[in-house]
C-alpha cells in the first residue's frame, strides 16, 4: 500500500510538472510570438501615416487659419511613433533616429508641396504641377515659404528630440514591449523597484554623494547579476547614478525629484483639456479667418484708409485713388493662362474695387441725391437688373452710407453689391460682383468689412 501510495504521489507529482512546464513553455511561446509580431515594415506605413495625420491640424491653421503656428509640428513625432506602434512596429534602437529623420521628410513635404496645393484649392483652382509650378514664380511668397519651412523644421526636430529622448532611456533599459513616450505609470514601478535594489550597495559604500563615490571595479563586483545590472543602466538613464572624478554615486536629490507623486487621473484630465483647448483655438482661428477679421489687410493713401481680405488678389489700376481685386470663391481658377476663355463664365473669378472721387455738391449735396441718381442711372439702362434693394444707414464710423445690391438674371447670371460713402464733398464706392450667384454670401460680408472699416484721414 505504502509503494502504490508513493507511485501514486510520484505520478501526482509528474503530472502537475508537466502542467506547470506545458504552461511555461506555453507562456514562453506567446511571449516569442509577441516579441516576433513585429515588422519593421508595416511599422514605417504606421509611421508615416501617424505623422501624416499629425500635420492635419497644422495644415488646418496654415491654410484657413491663415497663421503658423509652428508648436503644433511637435505633435508629427508623437503622432509617427504611436502609428508605429499600431502598425506593431519592431522596436529597435534606431527607432529614435528613423523617427526624427522622417518628421522632418513629413514636415518638408507638407509645407513645400501638401499646403500650396490646399492653397490652390482654397482659391478654388485645380491643383497640378503646373499650378504649383506658377504659385512657385512668385517670389513673395517663395520667400514666406521657405522661412516658413525653415520655422516649421526646427520645431519639428525640437518636439521629436523631447519625445526620442524618452524612448531611448526605455530601450536603454531593455523595455521594448509595452514603450511608451510618456512618463507610464510602468515606467514609475520599474524606476522604483530599481532604487531599492541599487541604493543599498552605494549606501554600503557611503557612495551618496560626489564626495564619497565608489570605484567602477568595486561597482561591477557587486552588479554581476543581470538584473543588478539591468536595474544600474536604468538609474544611470535616469541620472539618479551619477558619475564624478571617476567614481559613481547615487543622488538621492535626484531620487526624490524623480520619484515625486504623479496623479495619472490629474495627468489624463490636463491632456484631455489641453487637446480640446488646442482643437477649439484651431476651430476659432479658422472661424475668425473667414469672417475676415484675422486675415485682413490695410490700405491706405493720404486720404482714406480701409481694410480688406487677404483672400483677394490685388491686380494694377489705371486710377491713383482706386483698387481693384480679384478672387475666386465658387468658381474654379484655371490650371494655366491658356486655358481661360472670357466667354466661359466658369472660369471667372469675383471681382471687387474700391474707388474714391470729388464731386459737384450742388448736384448732389446729400446721400439721398446720391441715392436718386444711381436709381435713375440704374433704370435708364438697356438691361436694367432684375432686382434691384438698397438702403441708406451709417458706417461704425458715423459716415452716410448708401448700399445698393443687383441681380441680373440675363445671361450671364450675375450679383453685385455697391456702397457709396459719402464725406464732405467726397464719395467712395465699394463694389463687388461676380457671376456665380454662390459668390453672394461672401460678397455681402466682403463689401460691409471694407465699408466698416473705411475711413477718411482729418
């Protein structure tokens, strides 16, 4: 009995062994598995998708924001390595390199090729190398991009040398499985866990400060395991080891300062607030920018002056007291010169001009006589518009103002709006049309900044 009792423990025994070692090996197999997954090459896709996507704001902002705001180009590294890691890319210690090399290939890109095609299509063209080609002619705005590139460069390589940093001291420290470019609640364990095993050996050698260090050789004979020495690189990573006049020693001022209490909850509610905080200045920006008040420029002479869209292109006068503009809002600009035909109304942009003139007072003394004559003018025409609206009320800056707005419905279909500004014997006219109907929104809204904002200088 007491010899089947001892083979039946002995078989226990060798059954729950093999379990344990089924499972081990088990175990083992997933991690390789895990450890094999991933490919440098589906984590470079990821890569330059993730910092792709990361320039969506800063394209954003440049185009309809009309601004640079050069930080957001420190989000393309942290946007690469995060496609990287969803794309399972193999983590390697090239890593960091790859990923600042490629921000700045990403940034280059979509600031010297992606942005310009946007502007084109803001514009209404059709992008094409030609239309980049001709956009790159003009010399004013070579020079904006290059500086601007320039700008964007350098932030780009600012941002992902603080997160590169990061990555490196876990690859130093052997963590290449769960890596992450923030400070991680993992990280922090690691951290600690390698303190308590270090510092007793420096505190055995008095080694706590740089007056008291202790010897390289000393040191090693102590950290012959390889989790000792794991766990020493990791402190050196963090400088918590330091090394002076030959010697090392452990900064407990370091110590504390790394090991200082973090709030993960505290840390994921700044990042959430700061991310809707970033997104609801770039909504803002571009809100702003087309309602034209961001995007505006001055014009001025020695006796007006008035602010007007950046959007609209300046074309020469024959007039010295006239301005004359051109746009395409809803209409589609033509790829090149050859390609315009004045008779296809679709490739006409929208047309504004700003003008200022003495006139006779004891013809028209008052807007209301202003009023009546382009009534008169208007009626009096072989084609006279099909609608025809104004009103007479005050500019911000308490001028008389006379606001006319026209549709003609012959062909070509064609909306104008006109406002006279009337000033001790001077009148200037705002007058905007085009002849896509889609134009009259913008037109309107074009045509009251600038009489808003017009002034007679004293």
């Amino acid at each position: 009995m007491k010899e089947n009792s001892k083979n039946s423990t002995k078989t226990q025994n060798t059954k729950v062994t093999k379990e344990e070692t089924k499972k081990v090996e088990n175990n083992t197999a997933e991690k390789t598995k895990t450890q094999l997954s991933g490919n440098y090459i589906t984590g470079i896709i990821g890569l330059i998708l993730g910092g792709l996507i990361a320039t969506i704001p800063w394209i954003l902002v440049y185009v309809y924001g009309d601004m640079m705001f050069s930080v957001l180009s420190v989000f393309i590294a942290a946007g690469e390595f995060y496609g990287y890691k969803l794309f399972k890319g193999k983590i390697f210690k090239g890593l960091p390199i790859l990923i600042i090399v490629m921000a700045i290939i990403i940034m280059a890109l979509t600031t010297l090729a992606i942005i310009p095609s946007f502007l084109i299509m803001r514009e209404g063209g059709i992008v094409s190398m030609a239309a980049i080609e001709s956009l790159y002619q003009n010399e004013e705005f070579l020079s904006a991009i290059l500086k601007d590139t320039t700008i964007a460069i350098v932030f780009t390589i600012i941002g992902a040398s603080v997160i590169t940093a990061n990555i490196k001291k876990q690859i130093a420290i052997g963590n290449t499985e769960d890596i992450d470019i923030s400070n991680s609640k993992e990280t922090e364990k690691m951290k600690k866990e390698a303190i308590a095993k270090i510092k007793p050996i420096f505190e055995k050698f008095n080694a706590l400060g740089k007056d008291h260090g202790i010897l390289k050789d000393e040191l090693n004979a102590e950290v012959e395991d390889e989790d000792l020495k794991s766990a020493l690189n990791m402190l050196k990573s963090f400088k918590i080891v330091k090394k002076s006049g030959g010697r090392f020693y452990f900064d407990e001022q370091a110590e504390n300062k790394q090991l200082k209490a973090k709030n993960p909850k505290k840390t994921n509610i700044i990042t959430l607030v700061t991310g809707v905080v970033l997104v609801a200045i770039m909504v803002g920006v571009v809100l702003l920018n087309q309602m034209g008040i961001l995007n505006k420029k001055v014009v001025s002479d020695d006796n007006i002056s008035f602010e007007v869209n950046g959007k609209w292109i300046e074309y020469p006068s024959y007039y010295t007291k006239e301005w004359n503009y051109f746009r395409y809002i809803n209409n589609v600009q033509p790829a090149t010169d050859e390609e315009i035909d004045d008779s296809n109304y679709s490739a006409w942009p929208a047309y504004l001009s700003i003008g200022y003139s003495e006139i006779d007072t004891e013809q028209a003394s008052s807007i209301q006589d202003i009023q009546t004559s382009i009534k008169e003018y208007t009626n009096g025409l072989d084609t006279p518009p099909s609608s025809y609206e104004d009103e007479i009320t005050k500019t911000k800056n308490g001028y008389d103002v006379l606001k006319i707005k026209l549709k003609f419905e012959q062909e070509p279909n064609q909306v104008e709006f006109l406002n006279y500004i009337l000033y001790q014997g001077e009148l200037a006219s705002i007058d905007a049309h085009s002849v896509n109907m889609k134009d009259e929104s913008e037109l309107e809204k074009t045509v009251d900044m600038i009489t808003q904002s017009f002034k007679w200088k004293e």
